[in-house]
C-alpha cells in the first residue's frame, strides 16, 4: 500500500510557525496583524499532530517577525515553534515566551472598564497561575483569562 501525502511548496525565505492549536490560527493571524499584507501566507489547519491531536501551521513568505511580534503568540500558543528559513533551509529555532505586557492586542471583558468607553489601547500583564495564564487589566484590574481575550 502506497502512502500518497501532499506536500505545500518549500519557503525559499520567510517565518513558519508551526504546532499552534488548530482552534487558534485565525487568531494568531490577527496577533501577527497579518491580515493585508501582500507576502504569501499558507495556512494549515486540522493537521495531524501526534502532541496535539490536531494543530495549525502558518507559513509566510519574505516576512521576518522580531521576538516581542512573536512572544504575542504564547497567550493563544504556548507550545508554538518558530522556524526562519533563508534559501529553503531553517537558519533559526525559537521557542516562545510568554511577555510581561499585552498591549493593544486583547479586549477587557470587563464592560465597565475605561478601555471599552474610551479610545485608549489595553495593557494587560500577564499572570501565571496553576499553569494556566490570565491577563490583569491596567486600568481597572480584572482578571481575565486567555480563553475569553479575544
């Protein structure tokens, strides 16, 4: 029995970042502000993972991200890898880190927080907790969780 896979193109040059969790590429997109931007972008979601069960891999082209753009991620990916391909070969490996400060990126789900009211950008700090991570609002400290911010 022959096994037949179909393969997306090679990256000559560009970011991949792989094993985000399946439910979360459209966000991660959004995070990455990835929407309009004229490199190609290849999406995968509901791929086979054995870690995962099921994961999401974005791929895009000509398009370099500096760690802080990147570490946005681990509020909705923590276990995402990061891979750099310059002239088809992966030139670097990260691994995100969760960032101290989210900002302007998740909403308060506080409705009578001044965020919500005003034009004034979010800014959350990031709180660790029987691992599993939460954002404490700025301005009128509520706790958030992941799950819910966006």
């Amino acid at each position: 029995m022959t096994h037949k896979e179909l393969v997306v193109s090679a990256l000559e040059n560009g970011t991949v970042l792989d094993h985000i969790p399946a439910e979360n590429v459209y966000k991660a997109l959004d995070i990455l502000n990835l929407k309009g931007i004229e490199s190609q972008i290849t999406i995968g979601i509901n791929l086979a993972s054995k870690a995962q069960g099921k994961k999401g891999i974005i791929k895009i082209a000509d398009k370099f991200f500096e760690d802080d753009e990147l570490n946005k991620l681990a509020l909705i990916a923590p276990q995402a890898t990061v891979n750099v391909i310059r002239d088809f070969k992966v030139v670097e490996k990260k691994k995100l880190e969760m960032p101290h400060e989210v900002i302007g990126i998740a909403k308060c789900r506080n409705p009578k927080c001044v965020t919500n009211h005003q034009p004034i950008k979010t800014r959350f700090t990031t709180v660790e907790k029987d691992n599993e991570i939460s954002l404490l609002c700025h301005f009128c400290e509520k706790i958030t969780k992941t799950k819910y911010i966006f």
